[in-house]
C-alpha cells in the first residue's frame, strides 16, 4: 500500500505554493498559471487559514460577476481546509478527496506543512501501480512458455 510520503517523494516539483489573504485573485491565478497548478493554500504567516482553487475562481468570481483584478483571495477562498498525514495510503486518500469532492489535499506532519497531493498524484501512482503489475503478470507468463 503507498503513502502520503511515498507520493511526495516522488514529486517532480515537491514546493507548496501560497497566497496571502489580502493577495488578488489575478495575482493569484498568474501563480497558479506559472506554476501550473490548481490550487495555492492560503497562508497568514506560517499559519493555513484557507485553499484558493480553480472551482473557487469558478464559482465565486467568473459566475458572480466579480473581477479578479479587484476581489481578494479571503473573500473567494475555502477557509475549512482538510489534511492528511505522510502515514495515510493513497486508498485512503482517494476515498477522502471521492466523499468530500476535493481536487488538493495538504499534508502536515506534527503540525507541520510537508506537502500538497492532489487528485492527478494519486491517479499517476495508481496508475504506476498497476502498470508495474501488469508488467509482472506478462512477465511471468511469457516466462512460464518455453520453446
């Protein structure tokens, strides 16, 4: 079974980006964009006070009518902001992100920040999983046929 960590370690750029509350929804999104991710946590000093995400800007800017360039992240953002730990398994994870309908979850380890997984690493480690089986069972049967 895979973890948190396990997925973390394999991370190509393993960095969590933020916002700050007080930070546009433009500024915002031109991270996202840069960065090429979905989500930023939002962050008053060291302390996560909310998740700014794609379906944030979505729902609360584009089909409300609100401009980007004048809205503020904490008026936009998720404040109640689900974790995980390095320990959990990716099952676990998939079940949590499936019932709660979350694309990003972060990971805290004694209180401390580590990580922000979402749905696509779980997707690619399972995939990988199951590729690596695969690749085992055509392994062994074409092992087992001799000429």
């Amino acid at each position: 079974m895979t973890t948190v960590a396990e997925i973390l370690k394999s991370k190509a750029d393993p960095a969590v980006y933020a916002a700050a509350p007080s930070d546009t929804v433009y500024s915002a999104l031109r991270l996202m964009a840069d960065k090429g991710i979905g989500a930023l946590l939002v962050k008053e000093g060291d302390t996560i006070v909310g998740i700014f995400t794609e379906r944030d800007y979505a729902r609360k800017v584009a089909l409300l009518g609100r401009t980007s360039d004048q809205t503020r992240v904490r008026d936009v953002m998720t404040d109640a902001v689900l974790f995980v730990e390095p320990s959990q398994t990716t099952d676990a994870c998939m079940q949590l992100m499936t019932s709660k309908r979350l694309r990003h979850l972060p990971v805290m380890d004694g209180g401390q920040l580590v990580g922000l997984i979402s749905i696509g690493d779980l997707v690619k480690q399972i995939i990988s999983a199951q590729q690596f089986t695969i690749a085992q069972l055509e392994h062994y049967i074409h092992g087992g046929v001799h000429s």
